[in-house]
C-alpha cells in the first residue's frame, strides 16, 4: 500500500534517516546530539510510514525492559498519531505494534536474553540509547541480524560521555568523510549548524548529529508555516548557556561532554572555568608526567608552567599496542619533534616505575628515559615516594578554588584528562575511588579513571613542593589544635 504524507508532518532529520535507510550499502545508522532533536521521533516515523508501505519488521531494544513502555515504545505511538487519523494503519498492543499489513514493531530490553535470539526475521534493529548498552550487546546483535536483504541497525544517543566505548570503539575506530548537510534535491532536509554528517570511508556507516535547531516543533519551521516555537524550551537553552556552559555544549549542541554527580575528587574542578584555550607556547619548557597502567593505557599528560599557571597543553595517552615503556616514550618524542620542540624535557612520574625488573633490571623509567633520550635532553624530577593522595588532592583543589597564587588551565583538546578530573571519585577517606571495568571482548579488568588525575598529582606536587610542604605542616598543626 502507497499512501502520500504531508512533508510537514517531518523534520528534517527525517530526510536523511530516510536516504540512509534506503540505501543497501549502509549496514549502520548512528544518530546522536542533543536533546529535542526528533532523533527517536523521526527514527518511528519512518519505520510507521514505511511500514504502511513494505514489508518491514522491526525490533525495538533498550537495554532495560521496564523503561520500554514509558520510552520508545511511548515514542512511537506519538508519531503514529498523525499518521494513524484517518485510517488505522496500527494496532497498539502490549510491547508489539501491528501494521495493517501484519508487519510487526516489537519492543523489548536486552536484559532479556532469550529475545535477541530471534533477530533473522526482522528487517531492522533499533538501540535506543545506546549509551546505556555495553559494547557486547551491539557485537550480539551484530551477529544475529542476518538472513534478510538490506538488514538495518540503527542506533541513538546523547553523547554524555568522552570516554564512552561508542566514541572510542564505534566512532573514532572509522575513517568519516563530512557530508552535506542537505540531500540534493530536498530543501526540506536541510539540517542546521551545528548537526553534521558523515558517512565511514567503507560506505556502510553513516553518523548524523542532530540538536535541538532541526525539530520545528521547538524553533518553528523556516518559513513560519508549519511546526511550533516553544519558546519556553529554547529559553531554557538559552539559561544554560550562560550559567551551566558544559551542559549546553552536551544538550544544546550534541557535543560530547561528562557530568559532576557529586562526591568527585576534585571537588573544585570546574570544567567551565578550568577548561579552555591552552595552545603549546614555544619559548617554555615542556612538563611530561607518567601514570604506569598498561590498560586502558599508560596515562601521559604534557604540561608547562610559567607565571604561576599551570597549562595542560595535550595528552598523549599510550593504548594498546603502544602501552610498553619504549613505545609510550616513542610517541611523546614524535608528538614533541611535530610541534617542532628541541628545548630540555622535564620528566615527572609514579615513584614505583623506577623499581627494578627481576627479569632484565630495569625498571619502567630506565627503559622510558633511555628511549626519550634518543630525541630529547631529558632531567628527571620523578620523586622519591609518591605524595599522599588525600593531602596533595586537597591542595590542588586549594588552587582550583583560587585560594593560592596559581592558576590551572587545561587545554579542551585533552578529551580523556577532562573526563578524568571531571568525574573520578573521592573515598570516605579522601581517598581516589577508581572505577572498575572489564573489557567485554578481552576480559581484561581495569580501573577507568583517575590515572590522569596522578600524572597530575605527581607534576604539580613537585614544582609546587615548598609550597606543598608548608601547606601540610599548616594542615597537621591545625588537626593538632
């Protein structure tokens, strides 16, 4: 059945999920941004139009059964209002949604096992929120969604996470080529700056971000004829803006960002105020710091100092393969000779990695410095004992809260380091709580965060260590008194 909607029943999102959709070569349709962008809507828009039209059968995933009613399923029925007024195309039944045509919508949680077991008789697999799926549920669904021609997964998200495995395993793993950001031939589909899209090198993939300025029902169509301005809504964006800039960047623009939810360990780390334009400045010395883990890396951060501000100008974070001592080395001396550094490299790190090896008698900093050395004059000022966590914290976040001389200013480009001092945790004990995790397709377990954070412990604690010393001398008086 052929059957002609309104275009102004769409946003444009609609347009490109529609394009992506069908085209056979495209496996994956990965949208995600911001909140009231339509991402969801559009996504059960197109599956009802189409679905009145083809045989089309949908499974519809949240990672947790109960949310389902309340959340896509609740989604869907929405959009078949329009759609649904003059003759019923729907039938609305408990976790299913049945076409005219016997095409069925089904929608459950993945904590249900048994469900994603019989995936070869539908068409598409919609994630919603796939942010709260582990990397294990897309490689399940992945290899059960087979048998069929033109078979679809499509997936949306905020992207309130940096460190998440969608960026750094699904996104940042693809080679993007940037596409228009409307469809030749259809002004309707014309998204707005700053939504982008992209298709992967291998032409199977395409990325859509999306905000909240491509939903005519929250700014108003563009000719003022169709759509809603809610501008309630679009004020709030607006107050967000200007006092909470981080969950603007996130919500408003689809950026990826992290979230404070209390009980963080650098309590006086404001990713608005400490976060920013922080470029490499030639004429200083270069600071390198190391944290010793081999997953999910050897931690490295580079800094420089220099009229009482502390400046992260990048990380350079060594993963798998490159997390052994020669390698991490190897790939801050190749970062430091591009930005064209010859200058002396001061060398900060974890006091345990000069401990000796039983096997060869060298220690993690014996084989690093030899290799930096090979590039660089390098002087050690690794100290003898790592300082206390709780004491050289409380001190930092004494600068942090501008209660000394120094300032600290980390450079936006150090997307794993802001995610670390943003959200690692602080014990009952002042201690730092990091998280553990196990890697789904390895089983390694590793701690997440807070790695960075110690690079950072380990460099300012040693420039500052007069002042460091003093502060706890006061701290260990007043206790006393």
């Amino acid at each position: 059945m052929y059957v002609e909607f309104d275009k102004k029943l769409f946003n444009p999102v609609y347009w490109h999920i529609d394009e992506a959709l069908k085209n056979e070569n495209i496996r994956m349709l990965l949208l995600y941004g911001g909140s009231s962008s339509s991402k969801t809507y559009s996504i059960a828009q197109w599956h009802l139009v189409n679905g009145i039209e083809k045989p089309l059968n949908l499974f519809s995933l949240r990672k947790e059964s109960v949310t389902v009613m309340n959340t896509v399923y609740k989604s869907f029925q929405e959009a078949a209002k329009p759609i649904n007024e003059n003759i019923r195309f729907f039938d609305f039944l408990r976790f299913n949604i049945r076409c005219l045509n016997s095409n069925l919508f089904v929608f459950s949680g993945i904590d249900d096992p048994e469900k994603v077991k019989g995936l070869e008789s539908f068409h598409n697999v919609f994630l919603n929120e796939l942010s709260k799926f582990d990397e294990a549920d897309l490689d399940e669904i992945k290899r059960r969604l087979r048998g069929k021609a033109n078979q679809k997964i499509i997936a949306d998200w905020n992207p309130i996470d940096e460190t998440h495995w969608i960026k750094a395993h699904l996104i940042d793993t693809e080679d993007w080529t940037e596409q228009p950001l409307m469809i030749k031939g259809k002004p309707e589909s014309r998204l707005n700056e700053p939504s982008k899209k992209w298709i992967n090198k291998r032409g199977n993939i395409v990325l859509i971000k999306t905000t909240y300025r491509d939903n005519y029902w929250i700014v108003g169509s563009p000719d003022g004829n169709y759509g809603f301005k809610d501008t309630h809504t679009i004020e709030n964006f607006e107050d967000m803006r200007y006092k909470k800039p981080n969950q603007y960047a996130v919500y408003a623009n689809g950026e990826w960002g992290s979230f404070r939810v209390g009980g963080e360990f650098w309590k006086q780390f404001n990713i608005d105020r400490h976060v920013g334009k922080a470029d490499f400045m030639p004429d200083k010395n270069v600071h390198v710091t190391v944290d010793i883990n081999r997953y999910p890396y050897i931690a490295q951060a580079l800094w420089q100092y220099s009229d009482f501000r502390f400046t992260q100008f990048s990380e350079q974070c060594a993963k798998d393969p490159e997390n052994t001592a020669r390698k991490a080395a190897l790939k801050v001396a190749a970062y430091l000779e591009r930005i064209g550094y010859k200058d002396v490299v001061f060398l900060y790190g974890d006091a345990s990695g000069k401990n000796k090896t039983a096997i060869d008698n060298n220690s993690f900093f014996d084989v690093y410095i030899a290799e930096l050395k090979r590039h660089f004059v390098v002087e050690d000022r690794i100290m003898k004992s790592n300082p206390s966590v709780s004491m050289s914290g409380t001190f930092i976040n004494e600068i942090y809260e501008g209660n000394t001389p120094f300032c600290i200013m980390i450079s936006d480009s150090c997307n794993l380091s802001k995610v670390d001092y943003n959200t690692v945790k602080e014990g009952a004990n002042g201690e730092m709580v990091k998280e553990k995790v196990t890697d789904a397709n390895t089983g390694i377990s590793y701690e997440k965060n807070g790695h960075l954070s110690d690079t950072k412990r380990y460099f300012i604690i040693k420039i500052l260590e007069k002042e460091y010393k003093e502060f706890v001398e006061k701290r260990r008086k007043y206790v006393i008194l």
